[in-house]
C-alpha cells in the first residue's frame, strides 16, 4: 500500500509381453496375474501420491477466473497483510494470530534490499514455514518497488526472487508469488503492461513454477490497467498461471459502483483478481469495506486486509490489531474485517492442502 507504513529503520508428478504358442496356460495367467497386480500398483502409487499432482506445477493453478490448489479444489482467500520485513521479531507472535482469525492466507512483506533490510533466503524459508506451520498460504511480495514508475524496481525484485528460488521451488502448494507490491504509481497500463511481460517469462525461465499474483498499476489501485492489458500480461506466462490483485483504498473503492467495475476490469475478461490490500478508509478518502468483502463474497473473490499492526506516520488506524497477539482488535477496522457479516471469520475455508479432503 501507499505509505501505509512509515518505517523509522529506511524512507515477497503395460504392456504384456508376447506370448509364444509354447506359452503354457499356468505361464500366461502368470504373466497375466503379475501385469495386473503392476498396473494395479501404478494406479495405486499415482493416487497415494495424491491429488497435490493434479495440477502441472504440483500447486496452485489458475483456471480462469478461479485460483484452484494442489488438489484441484477452489481456494478464495480470507486473509489478513503482515509486514515481517519492518518486524522480524513479531513474526511468530503475529502469524500464529492472524490464523487464529481464521484466516486462510497470509501476504507477508518481504524486502530485496532497495529500501529495507534485504530478507535472505533463510528468512524467507523462517517465515513461509511459520505460515505453513499455522495452515495458511503465503503469499509473498516485493515491498521496495511500491509506486515506483522505474522499470529498474521491477528488474530487482524479480532478480530478487529468481536469488530466492529455492524457497520457492517445492512449495507451490503453499506460496503465491507476488512479485511486486503496487509497482508503477502512475496510471500507466502500457508501462505496466511492458514490465510485467518481460518480468514473467524471466521468473519461469528460471524455474519459478508458482502461481504469480501481479498488482494493478496506480498503487495497486488502478483496475484499468487490468482490463487494457492483463490479457496480454496472463499471456506472457508460458504456465498461464497468473492472476492479479487490486488494492481497494478513497480510489478504487470508494463505493460499490466504483468497486464493481473495477473488479470487472479482470472478470469479464476471464481474469482472476483478488483484493490484495484493503483499509475502512484512508488519506484518499472513505472506504466501503462492508461491500468489499459482499461482493467477494457473493462473487467468490479473494480479499486480503491491511495490515495486522506496525502502521505508522499517521496511519495506524489501518492497524486490525492493537496487540501483536491480537488479543484486542481495532474497534472501527479489525472487528469489522474479522467478526464482521462477510468478514473472515464468517466466509474463510482452510486450504484442502491442509485437510484430509
């Protein structure tokens, strides 16, 4: 988000031989018997392997406007934004609240070293495993290129995460990556448009096999950008795994007419987009978080509240918690995002990863 925190540190898977007409009859039901009990076990090592195979990459797979997970199975994500780059030490204190929200996601903030101290691959590994430890998703993000026009943040953050892709390779059931947080301030959709076309190709070039999540221009907050171009951007994928998120603040949503149509920037394209950040207002103005979360609801779309707690320089009132173990929660944001009608707790399902289903 923009500026939503101020850090005081710096300005994320029989064939039967031939029998000849020697062949006994006690020899080729042998043969007959063993090539059965082979083909019975193939079938029973392919489905003990589990449907975590069912999609090509072994994880999450975006099937048009819907996110399917390992098994196949729709995941829409209820979660909830950390920002463990700013406070490492409040990682396992926060993750293990958030999940005792109920929520099913959780997007964590991670820096490559442009503006913030640069996470390394053991951190990275620390805390997606304390997401998978407490039965959420990760989901992953850049926060240095946020608002930057500079196709050189881009550049970085993906050099970043192809530096990080052994946290990421294995983990497709668990991680999504963000590859960017809000890159490109403007609302430019072609400057947009261009980087994330070179920038994908150049992930998967390198291994990368996770789904990708890619933030709208304008702060997140320009949809546009989405209907104009996110076709061509989901193109680029050689996997055609990658979906987009709109961040949801006084721009992009407003009120409901405003938040409708920009959802539908992706939906009626066949795109699929979640709400990657959203507040109940902020320095642009009001937000109607109420219709957010009912229209995702009522339209299976993911969304994703910021941000736990650590807001500062005049923002902390987007802070969901008042304590890092969420014992208390803000009156005005928190109760409404996690108790409220629509609200994590009421519509959040755990990932089938996590489950026996």
């Amino acid at each position: 988000m923009k500026k939503s925190i101020s850090i005081t540190l710096c300005a994320a898977l029989l064939a039967l031989s031939g029998c000849s007409q020697n062949t006994s009859s006690d020899a080729l039901s042998s043969d007959i018997s063993s090539a059965a009990s082979e083909s019975q076990s193939t079938a029973s090592q392919e489905e003990s392997s589990g449907s975590s195979l069912q999609n090509g990459n072994g994880g999450f797979k975006v099937e048009g406007t819907k996110l399917l997970d390992a098994n196949g199975k729709e995941f829409i994500m209820r979660g909830i934004n950390h920002a463990h780059t700013w406070y490492l030490d409040e990682d396992t204190t926060a993750i293990k609240a958030i999940a005792e929200t109920g929520s099913n996601v959780v997007r964590v903030v991670c820096s490559d070293g442009e503006q913030w101290t640069k996470d390394t691959e053991d951190m990275l590994e620390t805390v997606i495993d304390l997401c998978i430890d407490n039965e959420m998703i990760a989901v992953v993000e850049v926060h240095d290129a946020t608002g930057k026009d500079d196709k050189t943040a881009l550049d970085k953050a993906t050099d970043y995460w192809i530096e990080m892709k052994n946290a990421l390779i294995g983990k497709e059931q668990y991680v999504i990556l963000n590859i960017a947080n809000e890159w490109t301030g403007g609302w430019n959709g072609e400057l947009w448009r261009d980087g994330y076309t070179e920038s994908i190709p150049k992930l998967r070039e390198a291994g990368i096999k996770n789904t990708i999540l890619v933030d709208a221009a304008g702060w997140g907050q320009y949809a546009k950008s989405i209907g104009d171009y996110g076709k061509e951007v989901f193109d680029s994928d050689p996997d055609k795994n990658t979906m987009f998120a709109v961040h949801m603040y006084g721009t992009a949503g407003k009120n409901s007419s405003v938040i409708e149509k920009n959802l539908r920037f992706a939906t009626d394209n066949g795109l699929c987009v979640i709400v990657g950040e959203f507040g109940y207002t902020h320095t642009d103005g009001d937000v109607d978080e109420a219709f957010i979360m009912k229209y995702c609801q009522e339209n299976g779309i993911g969304y994703i509240g910021w941000s736990w707690k650590g807001n500062s320089g005049g923002v902390e009132y987007l802070d969901i918690a008042n304590s890092w173990d969420g014992s208390v929660l803000s009156a005005d944001w928190g109760e409404n995002l996690v108790n409220g009608e629509n609200g994590i707790k009421q519509t959040s399902v755990k990932c089938s990863v996590f489950t026996k289903e």
